[in-house]
C-alpha cells in the first residue's frame, strides 16, 4: 500500500494542470495580402491560383478559403494521423511553384495551427504614441519570454511603414512617374554582397551596404542627377515619413491607444504555474516603466482551470463521502473503514500511472476520476462482504479472507474486464475529438488496475487484522439499520422479486416500455444532449 501511495504523490508533484488536455490540430493555415484589391479580385487572382495547387496534397481531407478586402485565408484540414511537418513543407513547396500571382502582393505565408492554451492578457496603454507603446511591450515579451513563457503574441501592435508622398506638381514638372522613382529607390538602397579581394594571403570580402532603413536615409537618395552637377534629393520633392500599416487591426481602451499581449503556455507546460511566473513578473516591473503606463492583467485564464478543477474536486469529494456513507452504513465500521482507505489508495496508483504515460490533470481525466469512485470501491465491497460472511459463519478469520479472495479474484476480474472493454472502444475514435476524450478510458483503465492491485494484494490482510479484532469483541445485538433493512429484503424486495418471476411477460413488457419512453425523449429534444457544455461567456464580441 505503502508503494502506490507513494507511486501517487511522485505522480501528482509530475503531472500539468490544466483545462483541456493538450491535442494535435491537423490544419494548415494560408494569408495572403494584397493591399486595396477587393475581395472579388483577391479571389481570382490569388484564391483561384492556390487552390488547384494545394487541393490534391497527399491527405488532404477539405479546404476551405474565404476572401476579404485585401487579403485571404486558406485552411487546409488533413487527415488524421497525418505528419504535420511534411504536410507543412508539401504546402510550402506547392505556394512556391505558383507564378501567376500578381506582383504586387505580400509573401504567402503558411502557417500550421497548434493548439494553446491561453494563460493571460495584458493590456499596456498610457498617454504615449504608438512607437513607444510598441517599445513597451516588445521589451515585456522579451522579459516573459526570457522567463520560459515561450508563446507570448502582440495584439493590436501595427507593423511600422515609410511612406514617401510625391505631389503630381512636381512630378509633371520633372517629366517623372511615381514608378521612375520607386525604380530610383530600389536600385539606391540595397545590401548586398559584392565579391571578395584577395590579396597574397588575405582575402576581404565587399558588401554594397546602403539599404536605406529610415526615413532620414530615404530622403538623401538621388532621385534627378544632371550632367551640370544639380542634383535632386528625395527630400526636396518628396514628403518622407514613418507611420503605421493601414487596414490592420489595433486596439484601443477608454484611455487611447494600446497595445495588447496575448500569453499562452507551451505544450506540455502547467497552466498555473505559467500564470505564476506572469504574476511575479508584474510584481518586479512597477521600477522599470513610467509610473504612467499603465498595465492591466485580465482574462487569466488560469483562473478557470483552477475553478473547474477545484469544482471537480469538490463534486468527487462529495461523491467519496457519500459513498463512504454507504459503506458505513452496510458494513462493519472496520470493514468499512479499509474499504474506504482502498480508494484513494487505488486513485494514486492511477495517477502514479498517468503520469509515467505523460497525460494531464485536466477536467476529461478529473471527470474519470470522479466516474471511477463507483467503479473502483465495487471490487472492495464484495471481497470484504464476502469475507465477512464466512466469518460470521464461523470461519477463521485467515481463512475467510483467503477464502473469499480466491473465490472472488474471477468474478471481480471479469467484471473489471468489462467494465475496460465498455470504456477502451472509445480510443477508436479519430480527429481532435478523440484525442481530447481518449484520457477517459485510459484513466478509468488505469484505476481499475490499481484497485485490482489493491483489492486481492492489500485489502485481504487488513480485513484478517479487522476479523481477528472483531472476533475478540463479545457478540451484541444487530443494529437497528441491519433489523430494519432485513425486514426490508425479507418482506418487500423478495415479495416484488418474486411477483416479477411469475409475471415475466409483463416484466418484460414494461422494460421494453421504459426503454422506449427513454429514447423517445432523447431523440425528440425533451432531453437534450451535449457533447461538451460549455460556460456562460464573460465577453461581448462587436463587428
């Protein structure tokens, strides 16, 4: 016994906590830009080109485009049991050899969804402008991010661009177009490798460095150069600046402008200790930044695994309680007492177990937890009422518990048998939907084998010690509850079993009609069914 709680706590101190058990997405995202085209344009001429590329993809199930003004979003669904990371570089490959898309459009970029879970946003604002809000948070994402905190994604945080703004005035005036000097300009500032000089034993490279990167070196480039020795700088036709992408998202509170971070925890992190190391950081930073940005932690989402699993703690120990409440009430207080410590003992070797196959402490295998309360104490009760019946039959009390774990080790067996065989069909299922559920049976699995362990190799020689002690206890009365539930089997239950015997006709009947009754309010809607209920949301989303 000792073992296995032992085998328990190693595994609890090992296991994650978190909401949902983490599961693999066989999806693969495509987004493409291209600025001021409308969505008609966006779809024959990008989506149209994509799609006959990527539909035929080895394992491929569906695809699915929508067109927006100025961009597109391609999800392809695979099958599962696919290998994402070759489905990843076949759609790569397949976007690469498309040559008919327009010239002016943004760089594909393919994406494979994975799954996260978020851990917390954090809202930084303040009486700052863009740039520096931008300045802000790319230094606190660094900090999570130096903190383990591996996922860590703005929001709202536009990327930076230089514009160059021409009037038409002097454009006719210098019999120049806006191509002549987008042409000017690319070829000016470049940054590219030029070659090496060798010379005896030592070899330099030169690299053409002039890539211009703000909007101070775009405004030196020679845009008109004469044979007299005028020259026309950019700056003295054009209005350079920097400003911020148009038409994409950004964020704003009851304060201005802000900018958002989105923190999610890595596959195989725990959720709460993730919002941990978020917590200590917010702690640390009030001398880092302006006393005037303000920083606002919200939608931890670490809170709702702690509520649901504290819940689901909640609702199995009272489930434990009242099924120790049974057991006290049928069974000799001592008796009853290993029975009830066989349950949590046979939980840890459970948890022991899951552990060493690397599952999570998640509401599916908290919910398995709290379904194998009933299962797992079956096996203990019959053993130890058995024993105690041949004891009170006269048998020693060594050889009633032998006895009675010998006689009963393959009805047990069997019933755990098929209880398992009920529950492990379950991991057929496929896609996201399996994954998610697949802990169910294999934590149920895992318990029942514990409780088998705990059952035949523990349980028999505390009921010898209970036996032998109740033995040298001088013999009383029966309870009240045992006289009254024995005038009740003896004078109801036989009655009815015995009215059923004779009327099997309609026994059987009625049971046909119970049955009936039960699917029919399924399958009208009366009673509903649900797969997943899920909470009530705390947010209203506008569009």
């Amino acid at each position: 016994m000792m073992l296995l709680i032992l085998f328990g706590v190693y595994g609890l101190t090992e296991m994650n906590r978190q909401l949902m058990p983490d599961f693999g997405l066989e999806l693969i995202t495509i987004d493409v830009e291209w600025s001021g085209a409308s969505a008609e344009d966006v779809e024959v001429n990008i989506i149209d080109a994509i799609e006959p590329e990527v539909r035929f993809i080895d394992k491929v199930e569906k695809v699915i485009a929508t067109s927006y003004e100025g961009r597109t979003r391609m999800q392809l669904f695979f099958e599962a049991d696919t290998s994402m990371s070759k489905a990843l570089t076949d759609v790569q490959s397949a976007v690469s050899r498309i040559t008919t898309f327009p010239q002016d459009i943004e760089k594909p970029i393919v994406t494979q969804v994975i799954q996260r879970d978020e851990v917390c946003r954090i809202d930084i604002s303040g009486p700052f402008s863009d740039k520096t809000l931008k300045y802000f948070a790319r230094q606190m994402r660094d900090d999570l991010i130096n903190m383990g905190l591996a996922n860590v994604r703005f929001e709202g945080a536009r990327d930076q661009e230089i514009w160059i703004e021409v009037p038409s005035d002097n454009l006719r005036e210098l019999d120049l177009t806006l191509s002549d000097i987008s042409n000017r300009i690319a070829a000016t500032s470049i940054d590219l490798p030029s070659g090496s000089i060798n010379s005896g034993d030592i070899s330099k490279q030169i690299r053409s460095e002039q890539l211009a990167r703000t909007p101070r070196e775009l405004r030196q480039i020679e845009v008109v150069s004469k044979g007299s020795g005028e020259k026309l700088y950019l700056k003295d036709i054009a209005r350079v600046f920097e400003t911020f992408q148009e038409d994409s998202p950004y964020r704003i509170n009851e304060k201005g402008s802000s900018i958002g971070l989105l923190v999610s925890r890595t596959r195989g992190a725990d959720s709460l200790i993730s919002q941990e190391l978020v917590q200590e950081y917010m702690e640390n930073i009030s001398t880092k930044y302006p006393q005037s940005l303000e920083i606002v932690v919200y939608d931890v989402f670490s809170d709702s695994v702690r509520q649901r699993l504290t819940m689901l703690v909640e609702n199995g120990q009272m489930g434990l309680l009242l099924v120790l409440g049974v057991l006290f009430l049928f069974l000799n207080g001592r008796v009853a007492l290993w029975v009830a410590i066989g349950i949590p003992v046979a939980f840890l070797g459970g948890l022991g177990a899951m552990s060493i196959l690397g599952m999570s402490l998640d509401m599916i295998t908290m919910f398995a937890l709290i379904l194998g309360i009933g299962i797992v104490v079956d096996d203990a009760i019959v053993v130890s009422e058995h024993t105690t019946t041949l004891h009170r039959r006269g048998m020693h009390y060594q050889d009633a518990a032998t006895q009675a774990a010998n006689r009963m080790f393959p009805p047990v067996l069997a019933a755990s048998l098929t209880t398992m065989a009920a529950f492990l069909p379950v991991l057929m299922v496929k896609n996201e939907v399996g994954e998610i559920i697949s802990g169910i049976p294999i934590t149920l699995t895992l318990i029942i084998l514990a409780s088998l362990v705990e059952c035949f190799l523990v349980l028999p020689t505390h009921l010898r010690k209970s036996l032998k002690k109740i033995s040298q206890v001088e013999q009383t009365k029966p309870r009240k509850f045992d006289a009254w539930f024995n005038h009740f089997r003896d004078q109801y239950f036989c009655r009815f079993s015995e009215q059923t015997f004779l009327h099997k006709g309609f026994t059987v009947i009625a049971t046909f009609c119970m049955f009936f009754i039960a699917i029919t309010l399924l399958s009208s809607g009366r009673v509903k069914f649900e797969f997943f209920a899920l909470p009530e949301s705390d947010t209203i989303h506008a569009n």
